[in-house]
C-alpha cells in the first residue's frame, strides 16, 4: 500500500504513528506542543526516533470546549506544512470535519483519520475527491459532548458491524477499498472492559480485510488495568499494542515513538516479518580451552 510517498507491505510490517496534538488541553501532554515551532519540532523528533506517520490532532476527542473549523483549520494546516516541508513522512490529520479535512489535505496530508467513522455527510465526498486514505474509527455520536456510560452487548461484534456499514458507505461515495484503513476506537465511547475486550478479540477487527489501526497508546483502559495514571503507562500500552499486533494490528498510534519502534521492530522480528539486523551470538565454533 502507497501512503503519501512512502510504501507499505501490512503483510510483512507495522508502521508506527506518532502522535502531535496542536490543543491546550490535550489529555497526554497538555498543551506541550500547542505553539507551532513546538508541535512541527515534535513531529520532525519522532521521525528522527523512526515513526512511519506523524498523526496531528487540533481537537481531543473528548469532552470539551468547542473549537471553530476556522481554528481547528488554524491549528493544522501550519503543521502539516512545516513538516511536509522537512520529510516524507506520512501525515494524517485527526478530525471529523469535512471542511478541516480538505484543508489538511490541499496542505499535505495523506491520510484524514476520522474518529467519528464518518460522522460528517460530506466526508466521504472530500475523500472520495482526493488521493488520501481515509482512517473509519468507530465511535459512538459525536465528539466532545458528554454521553451515557457505555453499553454494548457484544463490543466486538457491535464495533464490527459498525465498521462494516461506514465501509459500505466509503465505498459508495466512491472511495476504493484500497485507501481504507479501519480503527475499533479503544476507549472511544467504551469503557475499560469493551477495550479489553476488544484488545483480546482484535483478530476479529483485523478480519474484515482492511489495515487496521491499533490506538492503544496511554489510554484510560490501561491505567484502570494496571492502576496507572496518565505519564506513567509506557509499560501498559507497550503490552497491549503487541498483544493488538500479534492480532494483526498493522498501523499502531503512540506517543512514545522510540519505545514503540524498538518493541514493533522486535515483534516484527519474532514474526518472521524481518530479519535481524545482526547474527553474531554463537554463529562462531568456540575454541576448546
């Protein structure tokens, strides 16, 4: 698969997505890399730590003051060109509005990664418009609103279907299945058992054809798993992103870029994916002494 300028062989390889959000509220770092000079900064960092993707965000998924499309477009477009300018690096933006999203891509990026699955009656369209790949999260109504506690009666069957249905929809706005990528939306309107669960039945995700995409990277299922709280679950997230590659995850999303890389390139390795980058451990006749 050809994403931006760089290719893919999800047979044989995971790629790694960093994560830069351009917001003052950000639940990872707070605000860090709000300034423009900070957040291109970040993104050129994890490349150089050897992510595959920056993923920019202008808005958290989560509750929260509402931000103007024409301030969501603010805060991305200077990003996506600022490091489209420095590297080859694929870039997504994360966004459900359609109006941000064509912005983002006029500027550079490659991918939408839209956590509301299509929430916007005119995503599709842009989509279908253009040449970027487009990332369906499930998710349940729309972002940044306060809802009910989760329930599902099977989340994995329920998520499924739901992805199967934006992917019908893709597909008849008339974008190709092969700029499709599908993510289950751990802790995206699910609580800390719906994300085990969907953790441990990821094989059933990754099943309906599509890349998928592991968001698991300092997520509130893993803090509540291992009593953790947010700064302190490097550990937690490394865990689950290997379980949800071992369940064939290709497209993994962290924040801690050069863990992540070293823990997928070993996956990789144990895989059979790729080779060692060395063999020099007792492939030598030892001298009797």
């Amino acid at each position: 698969m050809r994403i931006g300028s760089r290719e893919f062989d999800f047979d044989r390889q995971v790629a790694v997505m960093a994560v830069v959000n351009r917001t003052p509220d950000s639940f990872y770092d707070r605000g860090s890399t709000f300034a423009l000079d900070s957040a291109i900064a970040a993104a050129l960092r994890t490349v150089d730590d050897g992510a595959d993707w920056v993923d920019v965000g202008g808005v958290p998924f989560g509750r929260g003051l509402a931000v103007s499309v024409q301030e969501e477009i603010a805060r991305v477009v200077p990003v996506v060109e600022g490091v489209a300018a420095a590297s080859d690096v694929v870039i997504s933006v994360d966004t459900n509005n359609a109006q941000v999203a064509a912005a983002a891509i006029a500027a550079g990026a490659a991918v939408i990664n839209d956590t509301s699955g299509l929430g916007d009656p005119a995503m599709a369209a842009v989509i279908a418009g253009s040449d970027a790949h487009l990332v369906i999260t499930h998710s349940v109504g729309p972002p940044r609103v306060e809802k009910p506690a989760a329930h599902y009666t099977d989340v994995v069957a329920e998520v499924a279907a739901f992805l199967t249905a934006r992917i019908e929809l893709a597909r008849a706005a008339g974008i190709p299945s092969e700029r499709i990528i599908l993510d289950p939306g751990h802790d995206l309107d699910k609580n800390t058992l719906h994300s085990l669960e969907l953790t441990r039945r990821f094989e059933q995700i990754a099943a309906l054809g599509y890349p998928t995409l592991a968001a698991v990277s300092n997520k509130d299922f893993i803090g509540e798993s291992i009593d953790r709280e947010q700064g302190d679950r490097l550990e937690g997230s490394i865990a689950a992103m290997v379980i949800c590659i071992m369940k064939g995850a290709r497209i993994v999303r962290m924040h801690d870029v050069r863990a992540a890389v070293a823990a997928v390139r070993m996956t990789e390795a144990i895989l059979g994916f790729r080779e060692p980058v060395r063999l020099v451990h007792n492939t030598h006749p030892t001298e009797n002494v």
